[in-house]
C-alpha cells in the first residue's frame, strides 16, 4: 500500500510539473534586420525610405503563431483554419503552443524603431526548438476591430504611405510562412519574448536598386517578394530587438506561397 501512495504521489507531481504555465510576450519593432538600428522619420512621424518613398502606417494580419516543443514535429497535418490559442499534441507526440490570429498595426513613433509589445499569451514551461509563424488573410467571421478591417478587404497587408508627397495605400493578400530553429527555456514564473522584426529598408527597391512604384501594378510581384523576405520572427529574451544568440546556431527557412 506505501508504495502505491509514493507512485501515486510521484506521479500527481509529474503531472502538476508538466501541466506548469509561464507567460511569452509577442512583440515587434521596425528596423534593419542585420544592424538592428532604425530607420529615419520626419517630424511629421513618417518613416522615410528613399525615393520620395514615407510610410505613415503598416498592418499585418498574423493568422497564427506556434511555439513548437523540443521533441517530434509532424508538419504534414497543417489547419489551413483560423486558429484559437491552445496548446496540444498531434499524433506524434508534437507539442506546441499556438495563438489564434492578430493585428501588427504600426504608426506614428511605433515606426521609430524601438519595440512594441503586442500581447502576452500562456504557455506550458520546457525547452522549445522551433517557432513557425504565418500572415496571410483571416475570415471576417472570425475578426474583430481592426483585424475585421484588413478581413472585409481581403488583405493582409495594408501599407500607407506617401510617394513624391502624394498619399498611396498598398494592399495586398500575400501570404508568408516561416519556420525557424530555435533553442530557449521557458521556466516556471519567466517572461520569455518573441519579436517579429519588420525591415522596410528595401521594400521599394527593385534588384537594379531603382525605386518601385507601389501604385503601379507592374511593380506589385517585386514588391511583395521584398515584404516576404523582410518580415523575421526570433526569440529575444533580452528584448534588445535582435535575436538571443542559441547554442545550436538558429536559421530559418521561409516558405512562401
């Protein structure tokens, strides 16, 4: 019998261990990826790209963001839905952490550079190994506020800006899903953090290095391929905007539709 109440003991201990929670906060900034500085804005809070080029405002629609355990993945089993926050496990013990979708709405001194908390969301303690995350549009039945916004026009991209001191507005559908090795602890009590890093640096810029008009249809598949390639997602525990140097040597591996 004494030994049936240590297992016991042992394993509602196990279990209360496994099921510990600590908060991750989502965060973004604007900047260079690579220097981690920022880009100029005018007095009338505007950021200046080049060109004639000033962007007053940027919003992305995020259709989830997962935070993947260290162990097994299965990938082949993707929900192309809209998703709740839940944490689960697939049918190959892959654990993961999941948010439903959310807005990156960015204007005025959130274009400075320095970092914008989002949310904070739950997550199971452990070691996690991978975060993999997607923008693209969202139904309108399941957006609100300003998400719904982005939803009832089919996009989930809206860029507002200026060009040669004439108002533009960039609207796009285009979809981008990344995954990036990671390797960071989230502890009992810990306020771990994950950025999104968004550098515009070179959104209006063709491979010549000659500038693109975003009001011209001709320049709208050079334009998005420059938006997927500047949107990044890493862990910054430090919250300095740039990514947590890991010991197994992070890379990421974009795959765009």
């Amino acid at each position: 019998m004494r030994r049936f109440i240590g297992l016991f003991a042992s394993l509602m201990w196990l279990s209360a261990c496994g099921n510990s929670t600590s908060s991750v906060g989502l965060s973004t900034r604007m900047g260079s990826a690579v220097t981690g500085s920022a880009l100029t804005r005018t007095s009338s809070q505007r950021l200046v790209l080049s060109n004639g080029i000033t962007v007053d405002r940027v919003r992305l629609s995020v259709r989830e963001l997962e935070l993947k355990r260290e162990g097994h993945h299965d990938d082949s089993s993707d929900d192309d839905s809209d998703a709740g926050t839940d944490a689960g496990t697939d049918d190959k013990s892959e654990h993961k952490q999941r948010t439903g979708s959310f807005l990156i709405d960015l204007s005025g001194t959130a274009l400075e550079g320095q970092l914008v908390r989002l949310q904070d969301i739950s997550v199971d303690v452990g070691t996690y190994d991978e975060i993999e995350f997607d923008i693209g549009k969202v139904d309108p039945a399941n957006a609100t506020g300003g998400l719904k916004e982005l939803a009832d026009q089919g996009a989930s991209l809206i860029i507002d800006g200026h060009i040669d001191g004439e108002p533009f507005q960039f609207v796009s559908s285009l979809r981008v899903e990344q995954e990036r090795e990671v390797s960071f602890e989230i502890a009992e009590g810990d306020d771990q953090n994950v950025t999104f890093n968004i550098d515009p640096s070179g959104w209006f810029t063709d491979k010549d290095g000659k500038r693109l008009d975003p009001r011209e249809s001709s320049a709208r598949s050079e334009l998005e391929n420059n938006l997927q390639k500047s949107i990044d997602a890493f862990d910054d525990h430090d919250r300095n905007g740039g990514e947590d140097d890991d010991d197994n040597g992070s890379h990421h591996d974009g795959k765009d539709d």
